[in-house]
C-alpha cells in the first residue's frame, strides 16, 4: 500500500485541507488489532498556525473498527471519534522547546517533514483511540440475571453465618 505523504510546514503554511477514508484493510497495524477486517475511517487534516504562530495539524479521525472483546472473545464493533492538534517541529530539539513553551496536554508536538506521511499518523490516531482491554458491556452470549435468581443469590449470601457468630463458636458463647 502506498504511503500518503505532504510536505506538512507547506501544508501548515498554505492552510491546506485533505480528507478521505482508509479502510481497516489499508492500516495493517490496526488491522492487527481488530477481531477482522470490517470497517473503516474517515479523516480530515487541516493545516493551520497556532496563536503562537507554530505551524499545526488538525487531525480528525472517526469510523469503525471491529475489536476482539476480552471476555467472551467475539467481536466487538467499536466508534471512533477522535479529534488532535499537533504542532510541527523542526526536530527533536525544537520539539522540546516548544511542548515546554506550551505545556499543553491537550496539543502533541511532532517532528514535520517534507515527507510527512499522513496515513501513518491517522493510523496512529486510531491506534490510540481504541481500548488496551476492549469488553462489551454485557456479552452477547451470556445470559441476563433473571430478577428471581437475583433474589435466590441475594438469599444465600443472607443465609451466610457472620464471621462473629463464628468467633462466638470458638470461644464457646453461643
């Protein structure tokens, strides 16, 4: 698969705009995070300065990928939304200067290239919008509590000797 590349200060300077859609196919670092390859991403990027006149990418990414759940092991299918704001440096050394000037948690400060490969950084993206531990909320193949087995369960624990009568036992004061 081809790589999609920008010169991203250029980008940055002439406040230029992109978007498209990558299938989960397309990514194959996701695709090995996902349970198959169903789904796929939308993205836009715009180029723009920051108030400090730092050249920035706006990134926004959102689709669907389909997780493995780690209870049950079935798929899960999982939305996207996510929204980021990069400040471009010149290298590393300038990248640390300007996430110090910034101190930000909100904007990342990244390393800009005249091959800026854009498809890497959504993938990158999605990579960190999706759950280390991805579980359904309830499993699709496991049953509900009924209200009655509820009750049942909740009459056994009341049933449960108290560790103190326990201890009366012992010392003999029943």
């Amino acid at each position: 698969m081809q790589a999609f590349v920008i010169d991203a200060f250029t980008f940055s300077r002439l406040e230029e705009q992109r978007s498209g859609r990558f299938l989960v196919t397309d990514l194959p670092r996701l695709s090995e995070e996902s349970a198959n390859a169903e789904g796929g991403l939308d993205w836009t990027l715009q180029g723009g300065k920051d108030k400090l006149g730092h050249a920035q990418l706006q990134l926004t990414v959102s689709g669907s990928v389909q997780l493995l759940c780690q209870r049950c092991l079935t798929p899960l299918a999982f939305e996207i939304d996510s929204e980021s704001v990069l400040i471009l440096a010149k290298n590393e050394e300038n990248a640390d200067e300007i996430d110090a000037l910034l101190d930000d948690d909100e904007v990342d400060v990244v390393v800009g290239s005249k091959t800026f490969d854009i498809k890497d950084l959504i993938e990158d993206e999605a990579l960190l919008a999706i759950p280390q531990s991805p579980k359904h909320a309830v499993c699709p193949d496991q049953p509900l509590a009924s209200a009655s087995t509820t009750a049942a369960i909740e009459a056994e624990v009341g049933k449960k000797a108290s560790p103190f009568a326990v201890l009366k036992k012992i010392n003999g004061r029943t």
